[in-house]
C-alpha cells in the first residue's frame, strides 16, 4: 500500500494539503473517537477544553478565533461543559454582554485523563524523524500557522489576482 499511498499523495492537485490533512486525520480521528467514546466528551468539547487548559478566561470568539472552528460548534460546547461542571462562565468585567470561561478542577481533571495519550500520539506519529528534521518540521510548521490568516478567507471558488 505504501507505493499506491505515495502515488495518491503526490499525485493529486493539491499534494501538500492532502498530505496535512493526511496525517491530521490519522492523528486526531482515532484520538477524539476513544476520547469521545470513554469520556463522554464531543470533539469541540475536547478542543475548548484543551485551549483554556492551556489559556483560562477566555471567549468563545477567541477559541473559535484561533482554531478556526464555527462560533455555533463552540458555543455549543461551552454551554455542554458548563453543564457537565468542567467549566464556568463569568461576565466580562468591561463587558457584561461578554462571558469569559475558565475550567474547573474537574474540567482540567478529566483534561489530564486525556492528555498524555495525545501527548504519545504526537510522539509516535514524529517517530520517524531525526530530532533535527523534527524541529525543522516544528519551525515550517509555526512558520505557516503565522501566515494561515492571511490565505484562508481567500475564495476557492472564485478567480485570484495572484494566479
């Protein structure tokens, strides 16, 4: 399979995409599957809560801002955890319109459930590269996260000035 694998992945329009989606697929859909299935928790559940883990306080728009993922997926996710008590939402103190969310004990518990075998996850899936490649990978990879804002609302549909 892996001569016929290598011929998809270089042969269709868009090789680079492809092979990103590739291996974000082999590494998050079995992850938030078990996830899903021996925690109780939704994929946009697992996301919010892995993001205020790592930055408490924050808005749905800034998760949602920063993941890319639709507001009514997040919202959606917030008002479950809040219901499971693995987060609480408190009003914005300039902005009462505003609802900042933190995670709870229990939230960045059951976080901690889950997180080290993400951890292992991303281990194995970089394996096979050398600690060199692996940090010329880290460096490619911030490098396009830093440039994502500036293509991603471009149209696929419609004709660009830059082709």
């Amino acid at each position: 399979m892996s001569s016929d694998l290598n011929d998809i992945l270089d042969a269709v329009a868009i090789p680079t995409s492809y092979k990103v989606g590739y291996m974000s697929n082999y590494y998050r859909e079995p992850s938030f599957r078990e996830i899903e299935r021996a925690l109780g928790l939704t994929r946009p559940e697992i996301l919010s809560l892995i993001f205020l883990c790592f930055r408490d306080g924050i808005t749905v728009t800034d998760i949602c801002e920063f993941s890319g993922h639709l507001k009514a997926n997040i919202s959606r996710a917030a008002i479950a955890l809040e219901k499971k008590a693995l987060i609480d939402r408190r009003p914005h103190d300039d902005d009462q319109r505003r609802q900042l969310l933190f995670v709870t004990p229990a939230g960045r518990a059951l976080h901690d459930r889950f997180m080290p075998g993400l951890v292992q996850r991303e281990a194995d899936m970089l394996a096979c590269l050398t600690d060199t490649e692996r940090q010329q990978f880290n460096d490619i990879l911030r490098k396009m996260c830093a440039h994502a804002r500036d293509w991603s609302d471009l149209s696929v549909t419609e004709p660009s000035d830059s082709a």
